[in-house]
C-alpha cells in the first residue's frame, strides 16, 4: 500500500516587503539578498493575520475538493504557537468546520515539526488506510529588527491531506534521522522574535543534513545519484545550495554547478519571494518543484527537513502517475502575487505591533481581504472570522 501526501496547498500573508525596500534601510548592497542569500522578498502579515488564518486559509482549499469525512485526525505544526496550551489547531478545526469526531493537536520543533507530523500520520493511515489526516505547517518568522536574521523572514502555511494511494507524492520508507542538543536558533517563551547564532546555525544545518544521509543510508535508503530533485529546507534559498553541495563534497560525488542547479532549481521559486516559512518552508520547496517541473511521474524526489536545536529527517518520495491533474499551480502563484507590496516603514510598524495583554475587548484593525482573519482580542481570547 502507498501512503503520501494526497493534496498540498499553500497560503502567505496580505503583505510583502520586497528586499530592495529592506536594502535602502540597511544600506546593503541588494546582491547580498539577491544573490548571497537568494532572496527577492518576504511576505508581512497583517495585524490581523497569524498561524491560524493562514493555517486555515491553506487548508480550505482541500476541504472544498476532498470534503471533511474521512478526517480524523488534524496535526498542525508550528514554532510561532499563539498559545502555551490550546492547540492552534482547535480554532482551524472550527473555521474549517470539521466534525467534533477529530483529535487535533499542535507538534514543535523549530522547522522540522512538520514532517515529524507527515511521518505520524503516514503512521495512522497504515493502521487504518479509510481514514485521512490533515497536515499543516503554519509559521511567523520573526528576528529582531535591524539583525542579521531580519533579511530572512517571513510567514506562510502548507497544508497537506495524507493518505492511502496518493494523487502527489508517495512517501517511502525508510527515513534518515539525526539528532543534535545545539543552541543554534531559539525563542524562550518571553520573547517574539527567535535567537540566532547566524554562521553557526548554518553549520549546525550542514552538519544535520550529513547525518541524516548518513542514516538514511544506514538504513537502506536509495543512492544520491537515483534522485531527479532535493527538496531542502530553505530559511533563505541560497541555504538550499550549500547544503546540496555540502552533501555531495561529504558523499564523494561530483559538485558540478549546473548538476547542482538542475537538483534545486525548481524548488525555491516559492521560498525565494515568500521568506522563511519555518516548518513550511521545505514543503513549500516541494509545491515549487511539483508546480514548475514538465514532469516528474515515478520520478524519486529527496525531502530533506531541518530544525534548528535540531532534529532533521532525510527522506523520499516518489511522484504519482497523474499527479499534475491535482497541483495548484495557479492558486500558489495567486497567494504570491496578491500580496501588497509595504514600504519599510510600514513593515517596521507591523513588526512592532503587539496584541494587548490586559484582558480588554480590542478589535483588531482590519487589513485583510483573505477568507479569515483574527477580528479581536477579547478577555485573553483570540476571536477569529471566517468572510
Ligand atoms: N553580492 C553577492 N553576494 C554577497 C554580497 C554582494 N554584494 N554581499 C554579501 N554577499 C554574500 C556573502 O558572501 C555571503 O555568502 P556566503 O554565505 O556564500 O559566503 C552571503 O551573501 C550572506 O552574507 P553574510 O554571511 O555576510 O550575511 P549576514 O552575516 O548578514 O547573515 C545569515 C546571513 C547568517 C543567514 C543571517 O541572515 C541570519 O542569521 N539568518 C537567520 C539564521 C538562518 O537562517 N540560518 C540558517 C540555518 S538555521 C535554519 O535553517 C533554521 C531556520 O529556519 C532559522
């Protein structure tokens, strides 16, 4: 029986802060961003967006083409949770109208939680294959203004449905995994933006993805050479590429340029004008690669996901026959190019916004034109409004 991701969709924010607007307030050369780092822009919400607006406006899509009845089970990852014990995924759930006969629960760590819930829920379709389960990644990234991570954010959501016989990607056994206590990316509690050791966590990302191949082949997993693309996890695009060419230098083959582009290239036209999506951003790489390719039936696809602190997965899948007829390609390009573009100094103003703490009723201004949005903050409750 093949398990995998039936359907992927995607969902960014309302705003967009092209690099060239960050380069005039940083005085950076714009080929640092364009270039060095690989990306052109970064989606913003809104004041009345967050994880669970786009979460649902990801998942929409899918409930519209599939309907709720088999869903059984929602798990939503995230490292920009909006609450220490509720599950984000309780009011995704309710703005997706889905059967009180779901289990929904929230999984963490860093960028990778997503594919830890990928994996969970190939599990619980093996034990029972009627059964479907919606997977979504859903994150804010946020540094510190003016830091050096601050040309690396940015937000969106991918929602997955898993299940038996697969119309995408049919996801195979067995997986890489690895392991490692390091303080490379972090946000405690109290804090909105994350920590970042910059080089080093680069590091830590390059020493991840050798570990997990190390064990991917440990495993059994397939050779390099059998892989037509490498979805990699891209905090910012250009990371993709040193961690392909950190992989073949570690594996003994070939690090020759254009090889290296045809692996990655059609994998970060999503990431590259949407930003750091944390624990969306590998499978935004992979609606990339499924949405621009001319065809990629049978063909087998690396998955390879990171988090920092870290835990990674070195994985594969296999590409459908027929799978073209259920992309999204045109709602993808759509959620890019609706976005508004802000000048900086409205992007400094959003990124220093912060929801009241003191229990009062407050409206949430309302500068959205997607189909959900936070509308008020009210005796510590965030209320959400479907339009
Ligand atoms: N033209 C072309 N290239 C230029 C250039 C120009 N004018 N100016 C600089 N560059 C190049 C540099 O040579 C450098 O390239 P290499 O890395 O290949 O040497 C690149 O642009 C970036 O320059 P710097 O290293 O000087 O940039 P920086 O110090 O400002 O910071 C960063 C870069 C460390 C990625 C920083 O943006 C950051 O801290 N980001 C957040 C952390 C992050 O994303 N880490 C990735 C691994 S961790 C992870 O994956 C988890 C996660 O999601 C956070």
């Amino acid at each position: 029986m093949h398990v995998g991701i039936h359907d992927l969709s995607f969902a960014t924010t309302e705003f967009v802060l092209p690099h060239t607007a960050l380069a005039e307030h940083t005085g950076a050369d714009i080929g640092k961003y364009h270039l060095g780092i690989g990306q052109r822009a970064m989606s913003v919400p809104a004041a009345d967006e967050d994880i669970v607006t786009m979460a649902a406006a990801a998942a929409a899509p899918i409930i519209a083409r599939w309907g709720v009845e088999k869903i059984r089970t929602v798990v939503l990852a995230t490292e920009s949770s909006i609450d220490q014990a509720k599950a984000a995924g309780v009011y995704v759930h309710s703005l997706l109208g889905l059967p009180s006969s779901t289990r929904v629960v929230e999984v963490k760590q860093a960028c990778y939680a997503a594919t830890a819930a990928l994996q969970f829920a190939i599990g619980l379709v093996h034990r029972d294959p009627d059964q479907r389960v919606l997977v979504i990644a859903s994150d804010v990234s946020r540094y510190e203004l003016d830091s050096p991570g601050e040309a690396t954010q940015g937000a969106a959501a991918a929602a997955m449905l898993v299940g038996a016989d697969p119309a995408l990607v049919r996801v195979e056994n067995p997986a890489g995994l690895f392991t490692a206590d390091v303080m490379d990316f972090w946000r405690p509690n109290y804090l909105t933006t994350a920590l970042v050791a910059g080089q080093e966590s680069i590091t830590a990302y390059l020493q991840a993805v050798e570990g997990s191949w190390k064990d991917y082949t440990e495993q059994g997993g397939r050779r390099l050479t059998d892989f037509r693309a490498f979805c990699y996890h891209q905090p910012f695009t250009k990371m993709a590429y040193k961690a392909h060419r950190h992989l073949l230098r570690f594996t003994g083959a070939d690090a020759d340029e254009p090889q290296v582009t045809a692996a990655l290239g059609l994998t970060t036209a999503y990431n590259e004008v949407v930003g750091n999506s944390y624990t969306a951003s590998v499978y935004l790489a992979l609606a990339s690669l499924l949405d621009h390719a001319d065809d990629l039936t049978d063909a087998p696809v690396a998955l390879i996901s990171y988090g920092s602190g870290s835990v990674a997965e070195f994985f594969a899948g296999t590409v459908a026959p027929g799978y073209r007829d259920h992309l999204r390609t045109t709602a993808h390009q759509t959620a890019v190019t609706r976005r508004k573009p802000i000048s900086y100094d409205t992007y400094r103003a959003l990124h220093s916004t912060t929801l009241p703490t003191d229990g009062g009723h407050h409206p949430v201004p309302e500068q959205t034109t997607g189909p959900y949005r936070l509308a008020a903050l009210s005796d510590h409750k965030r209320i959400y409004e479907p339009r």
